[in-house]
C-alpha cells in the first residue's frame, strides 16, 4: 500500500568500472581531506577564549541597585515563591530612618541568599520580581566553587556594584 | 687496525644515530598523527603540553608508564612479555640494510657507507624481518588467553601472509629491473633521476596498498577493530607493553616509508646532486642525500596519517578479496608488463624515455584488460556486493 507518493525506487546499478577500482574515489577522498587540512579550524580554545552567549543567556545572579544607588529589592519573597528549586531564601527588615539613600523601599531583604547548588537558572524569579530588582547577567557565568561553604551566594556577592553597573541593551 | 677501529666507530655511531632517528620520529610519529588527524577534522589537536604541544610525546610516555602494569590470570605470562618485545626488537631490525645514504668520506682514504650493514639479500632481510614481526602480535594475542585477542592475532597474522604474496611479487619486478636484491644496488641503479616510480607505477601503487596492509594501518586496521574486537591483539595489553606495540606500529609507519623511497623513490638520490658536490664538496652532498631519504620517509609517514583519517576500514571478506583476487593478478600482469619494459628497448635500442613511455601504457592496458574481465566475469554483481 502506498501511503504518499514519495517512495523513491532505487536501480541497484551494476558498478562501472572506475567504481570497481577504487583508486578514483580514494584519490577524490583524499583531495577533501587535504582540502580540510588547510582550512582553518573552528575550535574555540574555551578558558582562554569565550564566545558570546547571546542577550538572553542566564548566567550570574545581580539584584538591581536603582540610578540613586539604592537596593531596589523589597524583600516581598515572590521570587522565593516562584523559585521551582527552592534556592532563594530571605530575611526582610525595616528601614530605619537616614537609609533613604540604601533603599529604595520602606521594607528590603536584610540577608539575601541564592544556593548555587539548587538554582538552576530557569529566570522564573526574574519574571516573578515585582520591583524589577533580580536579573540573571547575559554577560557573567556563576564561578566554579571548589568548597561546600562558597555554595550560597549572599547580598556581598549578588547586589550591584554601582562601579560596575549590569545595563541591558534594551535598557539604555 | 687503526682503519677497522675508525670504522668501528663510525659504524657504531651510525648505528645509534639511526635507532634514536627511528626512535624519535616514531615518538613524534604519535604526536603528528592526532596533529593531523585534528587538522584533517578542522580541528586544533593536541597543544597544552609545551609551546604547539611539542611535549605531548614525553607526557604520553609517562602516562603510559604509570599506568598498572597487568598480565592476566591465565595468561601464559612468558609469550605475554614476549609478544610485544618481539614486535618492537623486529621494527627496529628492519632499518638495518636501508641505505640511509651514500658513502662518507672520513679522511686518510677511509670510506664510510651510510648504510647498516650492506647484505647481498637485502630486501630479502626485509622481507624476513617484517614476516617475523607478525610473530609478535600472533604470539601476544595467544598468550592473552582472550578470544578477542586471539581473533585478532589470527586477522593479523593471515593478513600479513595474504599481502606478502602481492608484495613479493611487486618487488619482483623492481628485482627484474635491477638484477640484485641488495638495497644498495636498487638504490644505485635509480641515480641520477631514473627513479623506479617512473619505471613501475603499477608497482609502485600495489606496493603501498600492501605496505598498509602490512603495518596494520587504516583501511587494513583489521586486527584492532574495536567495533567487532574491542582492542583487538593488545585488548589485554596495558602500560608500557601495549607502548611498545603502538611505537612498534609507528617505527614500522617509517620503516616501511624508508623502504619505498629506496625501492620507489630513488633513495638518497635527489635533483642537482652533481651541482652540491662540485660547489661543497661530496660529504656535504650525501649528507644531504641522508636529509632527502629521511624527507622521502616522513613524506610516506604523512601520506600513512593522510589515508588513516580518509578511509573508513575494510570489511574483512573485502580485504581477504581484495588482496588474493584484485592485487595478486595485478602484480603477476606487472611482472610480464616489467618483461616487456626491460626487453624492448633492448632489442630496439631504444632510449629510456621509451621504457617509461611502455611503463605509462601499462596502465591503460591493464585498465582494458579489468574492463575485459570485468564485463566477462564480474558484470553480473549487483552494487551491494561490493564495498559501498
């Protein structure tokens, strides 16, 4: 039975005699292959060498200081809520008054922690975060940890560092 | 007594300059090989180990030296150590009558052949040598007590035989041509240019097919086929016994490079050889003979790599075919065809242009003769019988 009209019959020829020597077609394999010996190799030599990952790459965690230098984070724990692997964990505290100018909010996360071990990149706590204060960098891989104890990351290694502000292209 | 002492060491010296030449191209052999190989893939290869990798040798040899030394159970532990000392102690003889070059002159009428020893038979030595080598991964696949080991032995072994007889014959033709079987007068008769090649292509093409099949290089890597024997003769092999096999394959690779440039390529002939000797001198001149021969090798060497990472291995019904009914009656057709070559222009006096001139018809003469046979015989085959 024929399902479509696709089926292609194949002639199984008899060999011609160029064929059944071999030596020409070795001699056209070898000629690739030589061409492919002088071509330059598309290796990218990795430590030393990094490529481009893309705008959309999640990498790094950063919470987001906003254009006056302050925490933008309120501590409100829904990218704990939305975290699939229970990574991200908090303590909330009140602002005293005279922090106007290290956060943004009345409430922010006192202790901010991401375990590194749990996370697994997915941006869901990007997506979550009313006050548009966590990102995942495009530009920035979480370092290898050789020690139990580097494992979670907290606010000394996440929050911005206004010296060296994470921009987005869409954001300029 | 001063002369043989002279002698003596120069020869001794000579002799150990040539091992640790054998030696350091088949250490570097390895190195190139997946240099190659990687260029050949578009790729970088190995480069960590040094500036360009240059130490990946030295560290390969190391690694294989810490690795656990094993022998199996029930192995029979003496030919176990034998195998690969025999394949190893057979690729180093065979260098032994190449001639690396021509004679040296060492002072006060001393002359001073680069060549180990100069024997009337030989390519006959070489072709015993070689034979023996077979021994080595024969006896070390037996020894494993493993039955993929010893598959592998057996491919290896009537492999080797299979291909001798094609190999033979080719050089037969060479022997024809030359009336002698020592390498040195083989060489001598192709000075100035009239290098075998021209005389015997069809030989010379028969040669090298055989030359892979006999240092068990790709497309004839039956024997170590890790699809269907997982490592093939050296499965059971470990640390610097399975070295020894894989440097023996090398120091063969150039070996057998050394000896198609001396059969083939005119040896440490090369062109304005009388331009060098009359402007410095005749030392300099085959010490640069002494350079060409080693190129000749390594070029062979690179063309071995060339075809590893080009094609894909034979079947072993292919390979069994290809040698008893494809190459033998190649060769006993080039036998005749050398016949012809040696007896025209001598009866006609003709001048040896018209001897390379009968040499290139060859080719299209044989070529009809398979068309002949091919419509007689084998048009009937279907393609799926044959190698795809």
């Amino acid at each position: 039975m024929k399902l479509s009209n696709r089926t292609k019959v194949l002639e199984q020829e008899e060999l011609t005699l160029a064929e059944r020597i071999y030596l020409p077609a070795i001699a056209g394999g070898m000629l690739t292959t030589l061409k492919h010996f002088f071509q330059k190799p598309v290796t990218i030599r990795y430590p030393e060498q990094k490529r481009y990952l893309g705008p959309v790459f999640r990498g790094h965690h950063i919470l987001k200081r906003d254009q006056n230098g302050a925490e933008r984070c309120t501590a409100c724990g829904l990218c704990a809520v939305a975290c699939p692997a229970e990574a991200i964990s908090m303590v909330a505290e009140e602002r005293k008054k005279g922090e106007e100018t290290l956060y943004r909010e009345e409430k922010y996360a006192k202790v901010y922690e991401i375990n590194m071990l749990r996370c697994i990149f997915c941006g869901l706590c990007e997506e979550a975060c009313p006050k548009e204060a966590i990102f995942l960098r495009h530009d920035k891989m979480v370092p290898v940890f050789n020690d139990r104890n580097e494992v979670i990351f907290g606010k000394d290694k996440l929050v911005e560092k206004m010296d060296d502000r994470y921009l987005r292209d869409g954001w300029k | 007594m001063e002369l043989t002492s002279t002698v003596f060491t120069a020869k001794a010296i000579y002799v150990g300059v040539i091992f640790a030449i054998t030696l350091g191209v088949a250490a570097y052999s390895t190195y190139f090989e997946r240099i190659f190989a990687a260029f050949f893939q578009d790729r970088v290869g190995p480069d960590r180990a040094g500036p360009f990798g240059i130490l990946q040798p030295l560290a390969d040899a190391v690694k294989m030296f810490m690795k656990e030394d094993f022998i199996p159970a029930n192995s029979s532990k003496w030919l176990f150590i034998l195998g690969p000392c025999l394949s190893m102690f057979t690729a180093l003889m065979t260098s032994a009558v190449i001639p690396f070059g021509d004679t040296i002159d060492l002072g006060n009428g001393v002359k001073f052949d680069l060549q180990g020893i100069d024997v009337n038979i030989g390519i006959l030595w070489v072709f015993g040598i070689v034979s023996l080598g077979v021994y080595g991964i024969l006896v070390g696949g037996w020894a494993s007590n493993n039955k993929y080991s010893l598959l592998g032995a057996i491919r290896a072994a009537s492999q080797n035989i299979s291909y001798e007889l094609a190999m033979g014959l080719s050089i037969i033709s060479i022997l024809m041509m030359t009336g002698s079987l020592s390498t040195k007068a083989i060489v001598e008769a192709q000075q100035n240019g009239h290098w075998n090649i021209l005389y015997q292509p069809v030989g010379f093409i028969l040669f090298i097919i055989c030359a892979f099949a006999e240092c068990n290089r790709t497309p004839f890597d039956l024997p170590e086929c890790e699809t269907e024997l997982i490592g093939g003769y050296h499965t059971e092999y470990s640390s610097m016994k399975l070295g020894f096999y894989l440097f023996a394959e090398y120091i063969n690779m150039f070996v057998s490079g050394a000896v198609m440039a001396t059969l083939y390529f005119g040896g440490y002939d090369y062109p304005f050889y009388e331009t060098v000797v009359n402007s410095f001198g005749e030392n300099v001149a085959n010490f640069i003979g002494f350079g060409a021969l080693i190129g000749k090798a390594l070029f062979f060497v690179f063309v071995f790599m060339w075809v590893r990472w080009t094609l894909p291995r034979f079947r072993y019904d292919q390979l069994m075919n290809l040698g008893w009914t494809g190459l033998i009656p190649i060769a006993m057709f080039n036998v005749v065809w050398t016949g012809l070559i040696i007896l025209l222009p001598a009866e006609f006096n003709l001048s040896s242009l018209a001897s390379i001139g009968i040499a290139i018809a060859g080719i299209p003469v044989l070529i009809v003769g398979l068309f002949i046979y091919h419509s007689i015989a084998g048009g009937k085959k279907k393609k799926t019988a044959l190698a795809r």
